[in-house]
C-alpha cells in the first residue's frame, strides 16, 4: 500500500492507497513543534482505527510547503515504517512542463494539484486551492503548468477582521440569504462570503481575460465546498485532488 502525506500551513492530508484505489483518508492539524514520536503515535492510531497494520505500507511520498516538518517527517518514516519517503521538489519525475521564471518557487502543493486534474480531466482548467492561502494556476490544453496567482485565504482574512476589529465577533463561514442584511453577524458573513467569491471570480475572469479562453475552473482544499456554493465562475469541487495527485507523481517514479 501507498501513504500519501500533504503538508499545509494549517493542515496535513494524508491517503492511503491500495492500488489506485483510495481506502483511507484523513486530515489532521499541522502541528510543527511535535516530536517524531508525537506524529507516529498519531498516525499509528489513525491506522489502529482502520485496523490496517502499518507493516502493510511499502511506499510513501510527501508533499510538504512547511519546510520545517520535513525535520519530523523524514525520520518518522524511517523508524515507524522502515521506509525512506519520496519528497515532491526539484528533480522529481510530474510529467508535466512548468513553464515558471524559476520552477524552484511553486509549491510542491500547486504542481501536484496540475499533475492530478490534468490526468483527470485533460483540458485547459485554472485550478483554484482554498487553503491557508488561495492559490489560482492555470493549465495549458497541452498540460503545460503556465503559472497564477496567490490570494490571501478566506481564513487568513476572516481572522484579520476578527483580531483589528474589537467589537466583531468571530462567525460560522456560512451563506446568509441576503446581502442587505440586519444585524451584525449576518453583515459579517456577507462580507466575507460573497466578498471572498467575488475575489474569486474576480480573478476566474481576469485569467480567462488573459488567456483569451473559457478555461474549466475546478477547486480544492478544505474551504473549497463553502466558496463553491457561492462563487459563479468554479465548475467543479474535487476534494481529493491533492492526494490523487501524489499517487500519480508517485507512480511516475518509481522504478518499474
């Protein structure tokens, strides 16, 4: 079986496969003052629970933007599952060209992302990831990674307004029906919401502008499926874009 670990800023997403076929997922905090040990135990019970025995892990790749946990990451491999990790980074086989000033500057997180909706959709798509921050990248119809943008994410923003504004109160990220609205926390939730969308499809628009093309917008990561609902210019929600991703870079490179 395949482990697939993607790091982010506030979370770690983490796969397992048999096969091609995704039996398992889970998301848990990023945490980067844990120990080795502390991660292990959690990623053991995560096992535990699915009684899945960590012996049946041959492989494992990782797609890391914290660079400090690769610090845990690596040696947790090595002692609770005797393998070696392959890192996504310069040098690692995606099938996919990037044309990018320095291809050493994306994330790791946004070239998975390209490989997987690629290979799952095979057309010109900006792919949209809601994570700690919001990264836009666009898809050529050959597959060729052409670059983006980086937002603010919804959280990073919704946080700011919350700590500089000491009478608003933190709210759930949910759609309120009007956008005139009536009392405090529903203003907040307009705000945020349809302003958020608006920054998306603000964006969408821009880039379709540029390109002088329509574009398939999919989307991604944790805050996708809220903004979804709202945004008017994503197609598609694919949550499990990332891990998917990993298993197709991984299956690049190994040796056959």
């Amino acid at each position: 079986m395949l482990l697939v670990i993607d790091v982010g800023n506030t979370n770690t997403v983490l796969g397992l496969f048999d096969g091609d076929e995704l039996i398992h997922d889970w998301r848990i905090r990023t945490v980067i003052d844990h120990t080795v040990d502390e991660y292990g135990i959690l990623i053991l019970n995560l096992y535990k629970n699915s009684k899945i025995s960590s012996k049946s892990i041959k492989d494992i790749i990782i797609s890391c933007v914290v660079p400090p946990m690769m610090n845990i990451l690596e040696p947790l491999c090595v002692k609770y599952f005797g393998i070696k990790p392959l890192i996504v980074g310069p040098g690692t086989k995606t099938g996919m060209p990037i044309f990018y000033d320095n291809p050493r500057e994306v994330g790791a997180d946004r070239i998975v992302n390209a490989v997987a909706a690629f290979e799952k959709y095979k057309r010109e798509m900006v792919i949209v990831d809601f994570g700690t921050a919001t990264t836009f990248d666009y898809i050529s119809k050959k597959g060729e990674y052409m670059g983006g943008c980086i937002a603010p994410g919804i959280m990073i923003s919704s946080e700011a307004l919350f700590n500089r504004a000491s009478r608003l109160p933190r709210v759930e990220l949910s759609r309120p029906r009007h956008v005139v609205t009536k009392d405090t926390v529903s203003a907040m939730q307009a705000g945020i919401m349809y302003g958020y969308a608006g920054l998306v499809d603000g964006i969408v628009e821009r880039i379709r502008a540029e390109v002088d093309s329509t574009p398939f917008v999919v989307a991604t990561g944790g805050l996708a499926d809220v903004i979804a609902d709202v945004a008017r210019s994503i197609d598609i929600v694919d949550n499990m874009l990332t891990i998917e991703g990993l298993r197709i870079i991984h299956n690049r490179n190994i040796k056959k």
